[in-house]
C-alpha cells in the first residue's frame, strides 16, 4: 500500500505543493485502498473514480503551469451520500432516490471543486441520516476498521469509516444530534459539528432543517480546520447562514497543538458522563481532564439540568421537520416511482405506493411520530412542548458558557457496538447521542477528538463551544490530540489492527 494514504490531509498538501508526489498519484492511490478494502469495509456508496482522476490531473497541469492554488488543492476528499452532488448518484442511503442524479452541486460541494479537491465518491449512511449505526442504509452495513463485526457509528458511519481505513484523508459528514461526533468517536476519527449557519445547508437533503448541519471528518485537527474553513462561511442562498466571516479555525489549530492551555476553563458538565455510560469511556474522559489541567486548563463542573430533556425534545422536533421535509418524496419528482398493483393510478395511490416501497422502516416510525406530533389537538402538547425545552437547553448553555470557555463530555457513552446488536431497539439506538444532541437544540459547535481505547475500540472526547466561536474547539481539540499523541508515542489509529488487502 502506498503511503500517500497513511498522510493527513495537511502532509499530503506539502508533498503535493513541494512537487514530491501529484495529485494524480494521491488519488491514485486512494482509488487503490478502496479497491482493496472496501469490499470489506463498505464505506462507499459510488466510487467516482474518473472523475476524480481527471480533478487531479488539472489540479497537476494548473500546478505545473505556476497557478496559486488552494492549499488542499488536489488533496482528496469523500462526500456523505446526503450531500448533491451534479453529476454523481446521490440517494441519502435510501431506495427513495435510486438512480437519481442531482442537476446542481450542494454551496459546499462547488467551493471543494473549486478549491481542486478530486472528490473519489459518496459515502454510505443510514437512509435520510436517520440513525447511529448506519445499518438503517438500503445499501448494506458499513463496517468499523477496528473491527469488522461492530458499526461504524452513524448516520454518517461510512464518512468516518473511510477515513479510519486511509480510503480517504477527509470526508464530508453531516450532524442532526450526533451523526458527525459519534461515528467519529467510535472509530478513532476526528469530527466537527460546525455552529449552525456557519456551513451552507443548501444542497443537503434536509432532514430536520433547524438542526442539520455538514462538518468535516478527519484523522487529525488540523485537517478538520483545513476542511471547516474552505467549505464555512456566508451562503446567500441559505437562509440561515450566518454574514459573519468564520473565525480563524485553522490559526486556533496550530495555537492549539503547542499544547499549552493556560487560563483557558473547561466546564465538565455533570449531566454528561455519569451512569449509563461505559466505566471504560468515563475512565478515559478523566485521565484526559488531568492530562489538560496538567497542560494549564482550569477546570469547573457545570449545570446543566435541562440536559436531561434534550433527547425527548429532540425526538419530537427532529421528525416533525422530517416529516415535512420528507413528504416531497412522493414518486411524481424524484427518484422512485412505484404505481399500485391493482385499483386506479390516483396520485395519492401512486405516492402511497413510492412511499411504502421506497422509504425504510427507520424512516417510517419518523414521518409517523412527527406527524402526530404536529397534528392539531397534540401541537401543542408535543411539538409546542419540545420547543420550550430547547429554549431551557438554550438557556443552559448559555448560563455554563459564563462559567467556562468550553464545555466538555464523553462524546458517546460506549465503544462501537455488534452490528444488529441495537437494530430492533430504537431507544437503545437514539440513546447514542445524548451527549451530541443538545448541541444541536443549541446551535452551537462541537469536535470529537480520539481519546483512547476501552477493549481495544476507540473512545471520543468531546468539547463544545459557544455559538459563532467554533475556534475554542480547535484549540483545546489540537492540544488534547498532542498532550495524548505523546503519550501514545503517535497516533490513535496507529494502533488500529491493518485491513486485508484483497482485490
Ligand atoms: N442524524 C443524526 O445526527 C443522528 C441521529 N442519531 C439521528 O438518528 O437523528
């Protein structure tokens, strides 16, 4: 295998501008690894291979020819199967969109072509990022590097997977309450969840639109401030996008990895971590707090007591927006159409077909609660309910962010569990992210950076910031990863057991 897949991002970006390797050779090589172990790891949904071979070849001829590019330029990247992409199948991991193939590219997806990023293909996912194991994909499970029989976190388990396995150095995930922090937690990978508005949401397929938000999954901070930075800032074409211009991620990073800590208070919330979490993952959390303070970080514990809330809420506001979002997969626009067996072609025949054919059981439980949630006489008691309570989590935050700079958590209360362990238990699964999701009722931001290993599977630390100043996290998340980087004598992933290479 060659060692262009086992740089990070940023390595990769020097050799290519100190003309030591091409572009084309780095994607090359990529193509290689994913050839060779995906088969086993299935983290790709389409390979877009000539496509990015020819990305790559341009990106060499502009270098060649003197032209100033974009630091990543050339560096290649994989995109959640959730993201459009012109050109490319793009499903969000459901029957629904077989074979359609999107006429425009998502705000994030033009600035990574711009930038000369050779996109190498769409990962797997649980359909419509519903899920935490992405064994709710209609495409097959996706399997942890780590361990082949265990789950790669989801909804975006096929992101993290591919980079966790040197299939690719980023990658595009998108977090709703957990989906970028927690299978970047479970397979030793680095995620952020962005401030909300700080990335452009068009051209995501929505799931709940005032919690989704797209980030970048890495194998080290500095990578994923790299990514944060070329696709963050101001979308006019999203309504929700913040003006203000992103702070400085990439410049926090490299402050950050000195390791030094001095003055800057870490909140441990108390409502995060306690029982009902892994001992291992606790464990790992506290020798981390220490390793910080050691580096000169205070720390405090925080309040937070309507923390306790944010899952119910979550699951009230989350497919009440899906349900709406979703009810424009109706067979008459995009993707699947399935007409009724027998009886007269109605439109609302042909759409209950499409439906009941085209969309997963995941997916169905959620249309059907959102749509109770918000049918009149419940509004108020459900979704009129849960809107409070985000506005108490809100409100907490806002009181613990007084207190200290960063809040800090476990980012999953386990390790990577046995594929079909959780499938038929949908609050075991929810349960994934209740340390993720009041983040999202928040708008803030938050990283998952590889905290150690409990029975060999990886653990994530998990720090949180306020809204708009998504520079904390790669500060603390930079010195965290260097402190323990010592420790370990290099990388977490290092001591990932090798895939076999079969092709
Ligand atoms: N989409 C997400 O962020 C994941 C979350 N586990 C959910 O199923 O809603």
């Amino acid at each position: 295998m060659s060692d262009l897949t086992r740089l990070s991002a940023a390595a990769l970006a020097d050799r290519l501008s100190a003309g030591e390797a091409s572009s084309v050779e780095a994607t090359r090589a990529h193509l290689d690894r994913i050839a060779a172990v995906d088969g086993a790891v299935h983290a790709f949904l389409h390979v877009s291979a000539d496509d990015a071979l020819a990305t790559a070849a341009d990106v060499d001829a502009r270098r060649a020819a003197g032209e100033q590019l974009h630091p990543l330029a050339g560096v290649p990247i994989a995109v959640k199967d959730v993201v459009v992409t012109k050109g490319l199948p793009t499903t969000a991991g459901s029957r629904i969109l077989e074979g359609w193939v999107p006429p425009y590219d998502a705000t994030l997806v033009e600035r990574i072509k711009a930038a000369g990023l050779p996109i190498l293909g769409k990962t797997n996912m649980d359909e419509f990022a519903m899920g935490s194991s992405t064994e709710h994909s209609a495409f097959g499970d996706t399997h942890n590097p780590w361990d082949l029989d265990r789950i790669p976190g989801g909804s975006g388990g096929g992101s993290a997977a591919a980079v966790a396995a040197y299939e690719a150095p980023l990658a595009i995930g998108t977090d709703t309450g957990g989906s970028i922090r927690q299978p970047a937690a479970v397979t030793g990978t680095v995620g952020t969840k962005p401030t909300y508005g700080g990335v452009s949401r068009y051209g995501l397929i929505a799931m709940a639109s005032s919690l989704d938000q797209a980030g970048p999954v890495t194998r080290t901070v500095l990578d994923a401030a790299l990514l944060h930075a070329l696709i963050g800032g101001h979308d006019p074409r999203d309504s929700t996008s913040l003006p203000d211009p992103l702070p400085d991620v990439v410049g926090a990073a490299r402050l950050g990895a000195s390791g030094d800590l001095t003055g800057v208070r870490l909140g441990v919330v108390r409502e995060l971590g306690g029982d009902g979490y892994q001992p291992g993952v606790r464990a790992r959390f506290e020798e981390s707090l220490e390793v910080l303070q050691a580096a000169g970080a205070e720390v405090v514990e925080v309040s937070c007591p309507n923390f306790q809330y944010a899952l119910a809420a979550y699951y009230l506001i989350m497919p009440s927006e899906a349900s709406s979002n979703l009810a424009k997969f109706d067979g008459m626009r995009f993707g699947l159409r399935v007409e009724p067996a027998d009886g007269p072609v109605t439109a609302e025949r042909v759409m209950a077909a499409t439906r009941g054919r085209g969309f997963g059981d995941e997916v169905k439980r959620r249309v059907i609660l959102g749509t109770y949630a918000l049918s009149a006489g419940y509004y108020d008691a459900y979704y009129g309910s849960a809107q409070k309570v985000r506005t108490l989590v809100q409100r907490d935050f806002a009181a613990a962010f007084e207190q200290a700079d960063v809040l800090v958590s476990p980012t999953a209360p386990t390790t990577a569990f046995r594929l079909g362990e959780k499938l038929d238990d949908p609050m075991a699964m929810y349960l994934n992210d209740v340390a993720t999701i009041p983040a999202n009722l928040a708008g803030v931001p938050g990283i998952s950076v590889p905290n150690g290993l409990d029975g060999g599977l990886p653990t994530g630390f998990q720090v949180l910031a306020p809204a708009k100043a998504d520079d904390r996290l790669y500060r603390v998340g930079a010195a965290l990863e260097a402190l323990l980087e010592a420790r370990w004598g290099g990388p977490l992933l290092a001591s990932a057991p090798e895939l076999e290479e079969t092709r």
